[in-house]
C-alpha cells in the first residue's frame, strides 16, 4: 500500500515539475515581449503627443472655429472599439476590460442610443461574438505586428464610416499598463475630439488653406491612428505583463506544491522504511 501511493506522489512530483517548466518558460517569454512593447509605446507618445498640439494650435487660433469631429451628433450609432488579448493564461486581464465596455454599451442602450462594435484581440472577438451587438469589424493577432500604416488604415475606416453618418460617436476601451504589475482598463473618448487646449487669447501667425476647419479635419486620420497605435501597444504590453505576473504565480504555486509532495513522499518512504523494520524484527524475534 506504501509502495503504491508512494508511485502516485512520485508521478504527481514529475507532472507539477513539467507544468512548472512551462510556466518558467512563458514568464520568461513574457517578460521580454512586455519589454520590446514598452519601447514601442514610448516611441509612439512624441508623434502623438505633437498631432495633438497642432491640432489644439488650430483649433485656437481659428475664430469661430467649428468641425463636424468636435460636435456630437444626434444620429448615428455609438461605436465601441474594444482592445484585449488574443490568448488567455493572463489572470482577470481581459475580464475587467469587457466589464467596462459592457457597462457603457448598456448604458448607451438604456439611453435609445444604437450600440455597433469593433474588437482588437481573438477574446474580444470571442467576447461579443456571443452577444446581439452589430460587429463592424474584427482585428486578431495585431498587438505585436501593428504599424503605424496599419493603424492608419484602420482610422481611415472608421473615419469613412463617420463621413458617411453612420456612427455619431466612437469610444475606446483599452488597458494602460501603469507598472509592470499593475494594469488599468480605461475608457476614452475619441470622436467628438474631447478636450482640445483651446487659447483664445492667442494671435494666429499661421494661414491654413483652404481653412482652419479643411486642416483640422484633414488631420483627424493620423490623430485617430496616432491613438490607435498606442493603445493597442500599450494593450499588448499590458497582456504580457498581466500574464508575466500570472505565470510567475503558477511557477511559485508549483514549486510549494512539488515542495508538498516531497514531504508526503519521505513520509510515505519513512513509513515503509520503518514498516520493513518492524517485520525484520518481528521475524528475528519469532525464530528466537
């Protein structure tokens, strides 16, 4: 009977120590996309960072300025953009994205405003596939080979479909990676154009032709890919550490289980060490 669960532990001790392998591994891996990402996400800020200062520029120096991008429409559906992992093994990650975006699309929904939506990653895609929302468009596998040139493209469509009045609103919902082991879902408005650093005070030393508005609106292309590049590296980035940190928990779980086991195993290994003891001696003792 000793024998027999002693096999058992021995068997289960090499199983945990294969799994941990894997999950060493995948940390490892994990790690070092989530630094290559990092540096793409830095590198994407300064581009963006300077659209969005001419874009403000504009928008202030021009009186009476108005754009069709920086007012809210009555018609039209609400777009939804929603950006999460293409695999799992990474935790609560993509769950607390879709209860964000899940929440706002009910909300809009309880507003009589029509909800459509587009997903970033294959769980997002799996996600709303599920449920009664209009999809516009799917994008898997994207988070590591995005370009900015493919961003573009993907801004260009959305424009497009704004152009043409069918969407009134578009909304993101991403995570930032704010350290490597913390990640935040977040929600952001990008059409109507929020927040713009108007000065009104300013005296315009630049003529834009034809028209302050024709360049503004020109311009909303490359700003809506600008975001789109960044929150999707940044998503990927926070993929990857969120599922470092999850894989490097299941390394430590492993260990302290293989750490278990080995006890039980000299236990079990003690016990019929000691039970073979006794019946030497009991034989021993029978003979005399």
């Amino acid at each position: 009977m000793a024998a027999s669960n002693m096999k058992a532990i021995k068997r289960r001790i090499k199983s945990v120590e294969s799994t941990m392998q894997i999950t060493k591994a995948m940390e490892l891996v994990s790690s070092s996309k989530l630094r290559r990402a990092k540096e793409r996400a830095d590198k994407a800020v300064p581009f963006f960072n300077l659209l969005y200062q001419t874009m403000s520029e504009i928008a202030s120096e021009a009186v009476g300025f108005r754009s069709v991008y920086t007012e809210l429409r009555e018609k039209g559906a609400a777009l939804l953009v929603v950006m999460a992992g293409d695999r799992g093994l990474a935790g609560g990650f993509n769950l607390n994205v879709f209860r964000k975006a899940d929440a706002r699309a009910k909300e809009l929904t309880a507003q009589g405003r029509e909800v459509v939506i587009m997903t970033v990653g294959k769980k997002a895609s799996e996600h709303y596939q599920k449920m009664d929302y209009k999809m516009l468009g799917n994008f898997e596998n994207i988070g590591e080979t995005l370009t900015p040139r493919g961003a573009l493209r993907m801004a260009e469509h959305i424009v497009h479909l704004f152009d043409e009045g069918h969407l009134a609103s578009v909304e993101l919902f991403f995570t930032n990676l704010v350290s490597p082991l913390t990640q935040e879902a977040r929600q952001m408005e990008i059409i109507p154009v929020p927040n713009l650093e108007r000065n009104t005070g300013l005296t315009s030393l630049t003529n834009y032709e034809p028209s302050p508005e024709a360049v503004f609106d020109s311009l909303i292309p490359q700003y809506l890919a600008g975001i789109l590049y960044c929150t999707v590296v940044d998503t990927y980035a926070s993929v990857q550490a969120a599922r470092r940190l999850a894989m490097e928990n299941a390394t430590d779980n492993a260990q302290e289980m293989i750490d278990d086991l080995s006890l039980k195993y000299n236990r079990a290994r003690q016990a019929s060490i000691t039970q073979e003891l006794t019946e030497i001696v009991s034989g021993a003792n029978a003979q005399n």
